[in-house]
C-alpha cells in the first residue's frame, strides 16, 4: 500500500475516527485504525466492537491496500507535524511496518494484519430518514446532560428515540433520565420515520454523534434497525450498536396537574442558584426555594460551612411554597432553557416539577424534588 495526502486532510480524518479507541484494550487490533488504500481515497475506520466510525478522505494512490496502525499514535504523530505537509504512508513489505514520511520526517510504525480487523456487520436497516444537522444538535444537546451514568440501569444510558403522535401531530421525541432528571425534546416526524422502532442510543454513540454533527452542511441520514443505528455525515458514517433494553414509561413521569405557576428572570436566577449553592456541600448540593407572593428566597444550611440566602423578584400567585432542589440539576436544566424567562409548574414539595421556557415548548424538563 502507498498513498499520500495532505496532512490537514489526514488530520481531520483521524480526529473523527480515533476518538471511538480505548486508551486501554486487551484485545490489540482494538488499539489500531484500519487504513484501506483504492480508487482515489483513503479509508479509515475505528471500533471498539460497540461503535464504528468510518471515513472516506480523497488521497493520491500509489499502490492500493490495507493495513492497521495504532489508532493514538499516528494522530499524535500527524498533529505534530507542521501545518501543509504532505504526508506519504507506505507498507514496509512483508515486515509488517509501515513508513510515513513527511518533509524531512520519517516514522516506522509496526502494523496489524487488516484480516484481523474487526466489522460491526450493519445487516438489514429497515428505516431511514433524513434530518436537519439543526434537529440532531436540538435533540442531542437538550437530552444529553439527563442520560444516567449508572451501569447497574443499563436501560437509561442513552437516548431513547422513537415517533409518535401528539395532538393530532406526528413527532420524533427525544427522551433521556436519570431518575432524578427527566430531559424530552420533540420535532415533526422527518419523512421516512413514521411506525420506526423506538430505540435506545447509547452515551458514547450520542457524543459522538454530537461532535460530528458541529459545523456540518446538509443532511446527516439515519438508518435504523432493532439493533443498530447508522448515521451518515457527508463522508464520516457512525454505525452504533444499540441499547437491548427497554425505556421506562416516562409518561408516568410527567407530571400533568402542577397547578402552581413560577415564572423567573432564567439568568438571574441561574446566577443566585449558583452564588448560593458555593456553601453547600459536595454530597447534598440541596438549594431551597421558599415561594410566596411575587418574592423568590433561595437558601442553603450547611452545619459545616454556613449559610446562603438570597432573595429574587418573581411571578407567583399561587399558595406559599417551599421546595428543595439538587443546585447542580437545576442549573443544568436551566441551561438548555433558550428564553429570557423559564416556567416552573409546581405542586407540593415532593412531587416532582416541569421547567419549560413556556407552555407548549418542544423541549420539557422534569426535576425531583430533594428534602431540605
């Protein structure tokens, strides 16, 4: 094999698919990326035997072929090397090295057999459609902060996709939790969607995923089985295996009587639950919301360190309230709200609390409430 490119070019090539190796594996072929040199291209493609990345970049061919290198080295190699080199890759016979030559540069890499190289085999997609690079980022950053870390409910590491109707409407819902934190994002259901199975994601393919999507021009196509996930980016494709589980009935979740309205400057508010919130402790994070008429009173106790309070102007017609929140939950749900006022709808302190920028937002949040 010999083929040689612009080190640019290779270097962003590398930088999507070397994410998706571990820094540590047992099993060496997983450390390494394929390389497959023909008709004009390189191909490079990275797995760790959950998530595949492949990418097609433009390259002078040489001499087509396939081989195998350490996926982190050759980055750090590439990234170092100064910027509109030309880069040359070339196989060493059957030593099994390859030389990559830049400039006045030369490293000689040992190689892995591309036969040994792994394939996430996609078999037989049975829906695909295709979405706005704007509706994956929406429904990827407003759910990914709620998606559980906990390995014990394999079920809730991920994002949960699926369509269907809402008032008459078909939709594409996005939904991740984490029992403490409920995240749903919803948009029309893209042409091709409708009767899809709802489906699991799981975190990493989900970050992955984000990160390809940044700064992308035209549609990114999905492709779905009950098993496994396909999205194509221009000439980046993120094949993923899917969560076998199934996703709690969120529904249930959802609280649909909170009758008590809060309306709040979403900055402001954000700024004092944070400002506050330096004097609780690491474990507890609990803030407390003390309601009543048109006035806000946040405070945190901490036997060790202090005490915090400050004081807020709000709208709030409703009984008096006090309620107790995890500071860190809050802020978080804060974030992902886009207006300048976020609606809370309460009900006791113990049941649990949506947060929208306003009725009939696509994107709603539920919160638990903590005891303070």
């Amino acid at each position: 094999m010999k083929v040689t490119l612009e080190r640019a070019a290779l270097l962003k090539s590398l930088g999507h698919v070397h994410r998706v190796v571990e820094r540590r594996n047992t099993i060496p072929i997983l450390s390494n990326v394929l390389l497959r040199a023909g008709e004009g291209a390189l191909l490079l493609k990275a797995t760790d035997l959950d998530i595949e990345v492949t990418e097609r970049q433009p390259a002078e061919v040489g001499a087509p072929g396939a081989t195998t290198l350490p996926a982190h080295t050759l980055y750090d190699i590439v990234r170092k090397l100064p910027d509109g080199a030309q880069v040359s890759l070339e196989t060493l016979g059957e030593a099994g090295q390859l030389q990559l030559r830049s400039g006045r540069s030369r490293f000689t890499l040992q190689t892995l057999p591309d036969g040994d190289f792994p394939d996430l085999a996609a078999g037989e997609f049975t829906h695909s459609f295709a979405l706005a690079p704007a509706d994956l980022k929406k429904l990827i950053d407003k759910t990914q902060f709620a998606i559980s870390t906990e390995e014990t409910r394999y079920y809730l590491n991920g994002v949960f996709l699926h369509s269907m109707e809402a008032d008459g409407q078909r939709t594409l819902r996005a939904v991740a939790t984490d029992g403490h934190r409920l995240a749903r994002v919803e948009i029309a259901c893209p042409k091709g969607a409708e009767g899809m199975p709802g489906v699991i994601a799981p975190r990493k393919a989900v970050a992955e995923a984000q990160k390809l999507v940044e700064g992308l021009e035209g549609e990114v196509r999905v492709e779905l089985s009950t098993t496994k996930i396909r999205l194509s980016f221009g000439d980046v494709v993120l094949t993923s295996k899917l969560i076998d589980g199934t996703f709690p009935d969120y529904m249930r979740v959802i609280p649909a009587n909170n009758d008590k309205r809060l309306v709040v400057e979403r900055i402001p508010f954000a700024a004092a639950v944070d400002r506050v919130s330096t004097i609780s402790s690491e474990r507890g994070r609990a803030v407390k919301l003390a309601i009543a008429d048109g006035k806000l009173t946040l405070s945190v106790t901490n036997p060790d360190s202090g005490s915090a309070q400050e004081e807020l102007d709000v709208d709030y017609d409703a009984a008096p309230l006090d309620i107790g929140f995890n500071a860190r939950y809050l802020l978080d749900i804060l974030e992902q709200l886009d207006s300048d006022t976020a609606l809370f709808k309460l009900a006791d302190p113990g049941s649990p609390t949506l947060a929208q920028d306003r009725d009939g937002a696509s994107a709603l949040y539920v919160l638990m409430p903590m005891r303070v």
